[in-house]
C-alpha cells in the first residue's frame, strides 16, 4: 500500500465518521425551535435564567454529575418513571437552552432532570446542599458546606440564611454559587408536553 | 547489540520527558483514585473533612484526566518518539524543539490539573479542562506529531506497513477530534443536544482513534520483534485497520440509552461495535499465534510479559464492549459502574499494559540501559494484573447489581449505594495493589534512568542505534 492510498482512507473514513454524526445530527436535532405556548406565551423548553445558567455550570464544577445523571428514560426496559424521576421520557428537545448540555455518566444518585418538580422550595435544595442528612438521615449525598459562609447576623433580617441554628451569633448563608446552583436545580423540570413526548 | 558508548538520539530528551511525566501522573493520579474509591465507600468522609478538592466530584473527574493525557497519552508519544525514528531509519532533527513540547504537554496537564483542583471540571465528556489546555494540548501535539509523522518515512517500500498504517490515522484523528470538540462545544456552534452527541463522538476519537490505534503500532510492531515472528497476513491486517478507523468513531453512541441521542444514532452505535469488534478478533487471529508457545519467553523477558497481557486486554475490551452494546445489557448497565469497568479494561489493563510492555522494550534502545532482574519487576507485574482483575471484576459486577436494583423501583436510592459497598471494598484493595505495582515500577524507571543499577545487558530491539547508520528494520511485515 502506498501512504498516498492510506491517507486517502484516512481521511475518508473520518470524513464518513464526522458527516454521518455530527452533520446528520446537525439536520436531526441541531436545527430543533422551542414550541410557543399560546396560553402562556411562554416557550417550551422554558428559557433559563441568568442565574440558572450560571448554575449549570457551578453543578457541572462540582461534579454532581460523577453520580446524577440528566436523562430520564422511557418506561420499556428502565423504570427511570416508575420511581418518579420525571413525567416523561426525556428528549433531545429538552436540552435545547442547556449550556453546557450534559447527560452524566453515573447513576450513584437519582436522576436530577425533574428535581425542580420533586423539590421545589428553594429553601430544602440550600439545606440539602449544606448537608443531605438533614433531610435524609441515611443520604450519601456528599455535603457542600463550601458554597456556604458562615457570618454574624446583621442589623437586618437575612432573608436567605438556612433556617438553622445560630452559633456565635453567625448564621448560615448561601454563597452566590449556591444561589446559582439552587436556581439552576430549580431550572429542571419537563413538566410540559412536547410533540414527540406527550405525557400521559 | 548495544554499543559500549551510548549514543543519544536527538529525541532522548523530549522521550524521556514524555515518560518522565507519564510514571509521575500515573503515580499520582493511582493516588488520588484511591482517596476518591475512599470518598464513595465512606460518605461520612465527606462530613469529616469537607474540602472541595478532595470531593468525589473533584476526584472522579480529575483522576480519569489523569490517566488519559498524563499517563496514557504522554506515555505512549514517548515509546514512539524513541521507536518511531528507528523503524523508519530517519533519525529527528530538532531536538530542542521536540523537548520544549514534550515538556508543553506536561504543563498542559498540570494546568488542567489545576483547574479541575480549583474550578472544577467542565462537565464535558473526555473534555474536562478549559480551551487554555487544549490550546496547549495543539501546540504541543502539531510539534510532537510532525516529529512523528516525519517518522512515517515518504516511500513505505520497506519496513513494517501496519504500525505506519495505525501511526497515520491517529495522527490525523487527534487534531480532527479535538478541533471539531473544540469548535461545536465551546465555540457555540452546536446547540442542546448536538453537544451530547459531540460528546460522545469526542469520547470515541479519544479512545478508539488515538490511543487504541497508538496501542496497535506498539504491538505491531514490537511483538514480531520480540517474538521473530512475523504477522500472518499483511492483507487481513489492512483490513482490520480500515474498519478500525472507520468504525471507531462511531462506538460511542452505543452507551448512550435512549435520552438526548436520536435512536437511528444508537442503532449505529450498536452495529459498529459489533462490527467493530469483528476487526479486532481479526488483529487478534494475526497477533495471538505470535505468542504461541512462548511461555518461557514470556515469564522470561518482562516486556513481552505486558505486551501479551496487553494483547488479551485488547481483545477482552473489545469484546466486553460488543456485549455491553446489545440492546438488552444496554438497558440494564447505562448509568451504572459497568463504565467504570470498561474504562478498567481499555485504559488500564489494554492501554496500560501495552505502555509498561513497550517502555520496559524501548528505554534500553534509548538511554542504553539495561532492566536489572530484580524483585521489583515481579512485583509491577503480579500487583498491576492481581489488581486490575480485581477492580475490573468487582466494578463489573457492581454495575449489574446497580442496573438491576436501578429498574426495581421498589429499592430506595440508599439501599442500592449499600450494594456497591463490598464491591467498592474489592476495587480499593485492587487499586492499593495497582498503586503498589506502579510504585515498584516508577523506582525502577527513575533508578535505571539515573543508572543506580548495574546494568544487565538490555534486550536488543533494534540492532543498532540509528543515530549513526541509518537502516532497514530487522523484522516485522514487509
């Protein structure tokens, strides 16, 4: 074999590998819109926040993602809705405003892609990230203690300081990376149908 | 044979760098594997020393960047940047350039080491480190690559064909996979889930275009060397290198279940991993019979020790992922530790073992040093192989425990982290004892490199130091 034949093959075979992946998939999901909600004028997939977009990325630094995984499966084969992790399967749609968009790799934790349904309140996710056993007294959920300082209670009421007990006169508050975070956990929810992911 | 006055090649600085660096990484990163196995078996940990570096989250991530372009990747550009200009006779040029970059690398790697420390990872598969480090990755990898490509020689009358073949696809698969990562994941060019999907192309091109084919050159070409046999049938052999580079792309999707990756997609993923695991039984049936029979040699010389352990590594882990694409075990294994026992297979025990085979075969060729027959290579050998049996196994195991228990949903999330415990138990012993092989290993590479040993004469690979007069290879497929 001559190198020119080789490289010739080289370059086709990964030309084929690139086009039929990245290309087709381009066609395939790169061009997907939100759909309009003509009640709510909203878009489906909802736009996240500011914030919640900031938090993707402190949840992606942390590492929750070693041992939570954002996909929920359908019901042939995984029983990813039988334990309540979302209403429906998830689709490509759904990650349309993710960015970064990430699925995971470890299920060591449930899946997270509808935590904003099964934790709302703001309040338990900053007690659950400060420490899990508060809310589960067998979580091996690690704890995030670093997202949060420990401060003396002003003058002024602290709207968001863990409902805690005091020490030293020092409260417990949410550094910005766990506002962020905790917006961005919020941020998960498929709770509205799309055309190719009704729910049922 | 070996001359009495060494003769260094122009490369010997930036090889000895790159492997330099290679043991120092994986000495460390064997380290933090087996604080991070700790975090995962005893979660009280976390409430006794919450630190954030030293978290699961920071741990996990960091230790398998650690292996892949610490270990394995500056590893293996080492081997072939002392074997490369010897099987082709066209000894490199421009030795300093060649050391600044190897030593580029390895500051690329502590950057990103750095940064997943400080900032975390970026949550992208096989990509944790920001464009800062791929940027250095480029520089150093357009230096070192064309070093190598240059190897490659222009007319490929003589001297072996398949090692040329694998060295030229990955060379041009690298800088492709990385510049299209690159590009569609940060450059904003690729939305929602084409990301997911360049992920995993990306994840692919890393394993199955660049370090499998890197691999496949060293036990190309080393292997008829070391066992004077030569490759059965040089056509069966382009064969599976056309369907190596063609399908290894591809392989990735094949994990992906259902989720953000379209099914036609999967479908592929699933067929090519078969297929692809077609070519790689076709390389074994021309690289086992090699070994058939060498026995003695094998216990004798500890190189071709590896390279063989690597040979079936290699095929296991081909297998292994042929048997995990099928829809049915798909089902069960995606999102448990049954990743974390393919990683095992392909970057420890294939990966890996080919390395320590070829750096025990080459460095002599290089430095002029000989491996001195001591304990200590008995010792890298049975604790590396006695442990990664255990981590692979237990791992295994564990992910189908996982995967059944996650499709029961009567069984609470912490009853299913109490499962894995006694498996995570045998992973940590199996990685204290690959720690320890690879201790005894890095103390006989830094002690036969500052030549503390008396030297035993070294397997002669290459029957001259080329340095001097450029010749044909003595073996291998013509």
């Amino acid at each position: 074999m001559k190198s020119g034949q080789a490289l010739f093959i080289v370059f086709a075979s990964l030309l084929f590998t690139w086009a039929g992946q990245i290309a087709l998939g381009y066609f395939q999901v790169g061009r997907l819109e939100p759909i309009l909600n003509e009640e709510t004028n909203y878009t489906e997939p909802p736009v996240p926040s500011g914030l919640a977009q900031t938090g993707a990325r402190v949840f992606a630094s942390q590492g929750c993602l070693e041992c939570h995984s954002l996909s929920v499966r359908g019901p042939s084969g995984s029983a990813d809705l039988t334990r309540g992790w979302g209403p429906r399967r998830t689709v490509p749609r759904d990650y349309l405003f993710r960015e970064p968009a990430l699925i995971g790799s470890s299920r060591i934790g449930s899946d997270l892609s509808n935590i904003g349904l099964r934790i709302p309140d703001s309040k338990d996710l900053m007690l659950h990230l400060w420490n899990p056993r508060l809310r589960n007294s067998n979580s091996t959920c690690p704890p995030h203690p670093w997202l949060f300082e420990r401060k003396v209670a002003g003058p002024k009421i602290e709207n968001d300081a863990l409902p805690l007990p005091t020490k030293d006169w020092k409260q417990i508050l949410p550094k910005y990376q766990a506002k962020s975070l905790v917006a961005y956990l919020q941020s998960l929810h498929s709770d509205y149908a799309l055309p190719e992911a009704p729910i049922k | 044979m070996t001359t009495a006055i060494p003769t260094f090649s122009k490369a010997t600085a930036a090889a000895t760098i790159l492997l330099v660096g290679s043991v120092s990484w994986a000495l460390l990163g064997a380290g933090l594997q087996v604080l991070s196995t700790l975090q995962l078996l005893i979660p009280a940990l976390a409430y006794v020393l919450p630190i954030p570096w030293i978290s699961y989250g920071k741990l996990a991530p960091l230790t398998t960047f650690l292996f892949t372009y610490g270990w394995i990747t500056s590893g293996f550009l080492g081997v072939l940047t002392i074997l490369i200009p010897r099987i082709s006779g066209i000894p490199f040029r421009y030795g300093r350039i060649l050391g600044s970059a190897a030593i580029i690398w390895q500051v690329a790697v502590l950057v990103g080491l750095a940064e997943i420390l400080w900032n975390g990872s970026t949550g992208l598969i096989s990509m944790p480190f920001s464009r800062s480090v791929t940027a250095l990755f480029f520089l150093s990898f357009i230096v070192l690559g064309t070093g190598l490509s240059r190897g490659l020689g222009r007319s490929w009358k003589s001297g072996p064909l398949l090692p040329r073949l694998y060295l030229l696809g990955a060379l041009i698969a690298f800088p492709l996979g990385l510049g299209t990562a690159e590009l569609l994941l940060r450059g904003g060019l690729a939305p929602g889930a084409l990301q997911i999907m360049m992920q995993f192309v990306w994840n692919s091109f890393v394993h199955h275009l660049w370090l499998t084919p890197l691999a496949l050159v060293l036990l190309f070409q080393l292997l008829p060397v070391l066992t004077g046999r030569p490759v059965g049938s040089l056509s069966l052999g382009i064969l599976c290198w056309v369907a190596t580079i063609t399908l290894g792309g591809w392989i990735g999707n094949s994990l992906a279940s259902e989720g953000p990756v379209p099914s036609w997609l999967q479908s592929a993923g699933v067929v090519t991993t078969l297929l692809l695991g077609v070519a790689v039984w076709g390389n074994g049936t021309l690289l086992k019979p090699l070994l058939e029979g060498k026995w003695e040699e094998c216990r004798r010389q500890v190189a071709l020790r590896f390279l063989a352990v690597g040979l079936w590594s290699y095929l296991a882990s081909y297998a292994w992922l042929a048997f995990l694409a099928l829809p049915a075990v798909r089902q069960t294994t995606t999102f448990t530790m049954v990743g974390q026992a393919t990683q095992t297979l392909l970057l420890f025990s294939f990966y890996g073992n080919v390395l320590a085979g070829a750096v025990y075969a080459l460095l002599p060729a290089s430095r002029m040093i000989g491996w001195p027959s001591h304990p200590t290579l008995t010792i890298h050998f049975w604790f590396s192989t006695i442990g990664l049996t255990l981590i692979a196994s237990s791992y295994a195991l564990a992910g189908f425990f996982q995967g059944l228990a996650l499709n029961d949903p009567g069984v609470p999330m912490s009853t299913i982290s109490s499962y894995l415990r006694p498996f995570l138990c045998t992973v940590l012993v199996g990685q204290v004892l690959w720690w320890i092989g690879q201790l005894s290993f890095s103390t006989l590479f830094f002690a036969s490199l500052l030549k503390l040993f008396p030297s035993v004469a070294p397997v002669a690979i290459f029957p001259v130091d080329y340095d001097e007069q450029p010749q044909p290879v003595r073996q291998g497929q013509h």
